[in-house]
C-alpha cells in the first residue's frame, strides 16, 4: 500500500512540475501527520494532498479527504513551518492532486487548488 501511494506522489509530483511548480519536499512526516508533497508556486508554499481510487469505489478521490484528514494535514503544516523558517512568510495554499479509476488504462487526474483552508 505505501509503494503505491508514493507511485501516486511521484506522478503528482511530475504533473505539477509539468505544470510550473517546483518540489520543495515529498512525504514530509511528524507525529501529528504527513504531506504528501510541498511545492512552491511563485511566492505560494503549496501544500499538495495526493489521492488515488480505483474505478468503482464508493466515494471519488477529493471526497475521501474528510475533514479530520484535513485537520491531521494543517497541524502537520504548522509543525513543518516551525521547522523551515525559511518558507515562514509564504502565504500557504491547500491542493489535491486526485486519481481516479487508477486500475483503468487512462486514469482520470483532477488539480483543486486551494482545496480546502487552513484557519
């Protein structure tokens, strides 16, 4: 299961590098959660949520993030943030790169930016 998320993470990643940003870090971990990927978009520190779903699952991608998911996400951003002062006065965007129907041959890729917010 972990082998294929960071599967998902990579392909995200390449998308959006392909689409301007820049990877700051992948699979940054705390006690409190994890971030899939944190990239830059000129002056926004984005932080990207991947998800992926077969065809035929019961919710898509993006509704599988609930907000308890969302919150374990915002805490692990502040603990980032007291870790990399350097990136302390960037405003801060939510992002979800979703997959679905991964097990087809042209799985479906959806970027929402600003996903959800932090506050």
């Amino acid at each position: 299961m972990l082998e294929r998320g960071r599967l998902w993470e990579s392909r995200a990643a390449d998308y959006l590098e392909a689409q301007g940003l820049r990877l700051l870090a992948r699979g940054f971990r705390c006690r409190v959660g994890e971030l899939d990927l944190v990239c830059q978009d000129g002056r926004h520190l984005v932080i990207v949520e991947v998800r992926a779903r077969r065809g035929g699952a019961l919710t898509s991608a993006i509704e599988s993030i609930g907000p308890s998911k969302r919150r374990r996400i915002v805490q692990a951003t502040r603990y980032l943030m007291l870790r990399h002062r350097e990136w302390h006065a960037a405003p801060i965007r939510f992002d979800v790169v979703a997959f679905d129907g991964i097990d087809g041959a042209t799985p479906e890729i959806r970027w929402i930016k600003n996903a959800f917010d932090g506050s």
